[in-house]
C-alpha cells in the first residue's frame, strides 16, 4: 500500500508531469471504483491541470476548478505512459481502473492488482466533499505538527495500541501497515505499548516517526512512479522481513498475523527479547 513518502514522491512526479498541460479525457474501466457522479467525469475535457498535492494517502490533481482525487488503497498504483494508450486487453490480476489521457495522448493509468478492489477515484469541486479527506487528523509532515501536539494525541487515545493509533488517519494523516512498523522498530517500542506513555518515551516515539518519514521521503526523492515500489521495499528495516536477521542486533524478524494484516518487529530491539503471541489478541508471552 502506498504511504505518506510514496504519495509525497507521486505528488512531486505527477507534478512535475502535469502541471500546464490540457486533459483530453478521463476513461473509467472500472465504474466501481468511481465514487462520485457530479461533477461527471466529462468536465476534465478540455481543462488544464493547475496542480498535484495530497492529504494524508490521497492523491489530489487540481484540474481547473475541479479535483480528481483517488485513493491507490492496498494494491493500487499509477503507470505513466509517454504515447497513446494501447487497447486495454485481457483482464488479468493487474486490472486498468482509469485512464487520464492528456491532448497529446500521454497520461497516466490508475490500475489495481489482485481480487479485492477498493481503490477509489472521486471527481468534485473541494477536497472536502471526500469524507475520507475531511476526517484526516494532522499531517504530520506539517509545520504545526510538534512534539505537544503529538503528545496531545497520545494522551487522548489512552490504553489504545500504540500500532493503531499511528495507523489511525484520523488521528495522523499518511501512515500505513509498513510505516508504523518501521517507526515503532526505530523507537525500539512493542507495537502493543499503550499509547499513553511516559514523556520520555512519546520524545522518543515523535523523534522516530519524523526520522523514519523524512528518510523515506528522501529516498524516494526525485523517482519515477515505476521506482517507487522498489525503493519502498529496499529502505524497510523490519517491515515484510519476516525470519531475516534485524538489522540492528541480529535477532529474527518475527509478525503478527490479524484477520486483514500482518505486521512485523523484532523482539530485542522492542519487546525485551518476548516473541508476541501470534494471534488475534496477541500479548506478550509469559
């Protein structure tokens, strides 16, 4: 799933593609993952694209006065394509979604690998007509977002799970599955620490996410979209490594497996050498 640095990468690359340039149309394959009716999808014809951002994981292409905003959620992802697109094909897990085609023929394809589709496209006139955008928490690449107003959302989530209160976009905007791993594995913090905790160790924790973030985002710095995946999975110290050695003291990687996620972290650098129960509701073995 694309994360805060990816989505930050693709604003940069999507930017500096489109900005200027005339759309020709939007082609929706998929009319599931179009979200919205009104705007229709006929009032990009025609109009120049003003500008790339995003709010938290979402994807914001201002097109005149109108936002194409998508959602690439766990499997999709954006493949530019410098000539007129082919005819789309069989379908296969890889599945077109939609497909922006510029004046000149160029453009970009929205697609979405696997079974289970919930990638989401949406056509409006404000951002937050998106209700997964109006419910964002901070940002927390943001100026304004500090070490006290952080701490502020650590003491207000309680005896929640650390791992989940970092995940909650409507707490933090932007981190995902892999990012609180690394995060809380650069804090050296059990996943399932409460989120209301010493200020010694929310310093820690605020410290390790701006670390883990910026360091992501420049690594990914400057990359095409085609790049991204790669260099997401190289820079990740713990997350998807699962039996490989933790690059920081050498103890195995181990996960956790949920019903819809598994996360990964080792157990010296963060739960005092105690593998976690490998279940549901997992807790430190005893």
């Amino acid at each position: 799933m694309p994360e805060l640095p990816e989505v930050h990468a693709l604003v940069t690359d999507l930017g500096t593609r489109l900005s200027g340039r005339t759309v020709d149309r939007l082609d929706m394959v998929s009319f599931a993952a179009l979200k919205t009716f009104d705007p229709p999808v006929s009032a990009l014809n025609g109009r120049v694209v003003r500008g790339v951002t995003r709010h938290g994981k979402f994807l914001d292409i201002t097109v005149d006065d109108v936002h194409l905003i998508f959602h690439l959620a766990r499997a999709g992802w954006i493949r530019w394509r410098d000539d007129p697109p082919a005819p789309t094909g069989k379908p296969g897990r890889t599945a077109l979604a939609a497909r922006l085609v510029l004046d000149d023929g160029s453009g970009f394809d929205i697609t979405e690998a696997g079974t289970k589709k919930s990638l989401a496209v949406y056509l409006v006139r404000s951002p937050a007509e998106v209700q997964g955008i109006a419910r964002l928490g901070p940002d927390p690449l943001a100026p304004e977002f500090t070490e006290e107003v952080f701490a502020r959302i650590l003491k207000s989530a309680g005896r929640s799970q650390i791992k989940g209160v970092l995940r909650n976009q409507s707490l933090i905007a932007g981190i995902g599955n892999a990012y609180s791993d690394e995060i809380l594995h650069s804090a050296r913090m059990s996943p399932f620490k409460p989120a209301a905790m010493s200020d010694d160790d929310a310093s820690r924790l605020f410290m390790a996410l701006q670390f883990t973030l910026a360091e992501a985002i420049s690594r990914a710095d400057g990359l095409a979209a085609s790049d991204l995946k790669r260099e997401k999975k190289s820079g990740l110290q713990v997350h998807g490594r699962t039996g490989e050695p933790c690059p920081v003291c050498g103890d195995m990687i181990r996960q956790v497996i949920y019903s819809d996620s598994t996360f990964q972290y080792c157990p010296t650098c963060q739960t005092g050498g105690k593998p976690l129960a490998d279940r549901v509701l997992s807790r430190l073995l005893k």
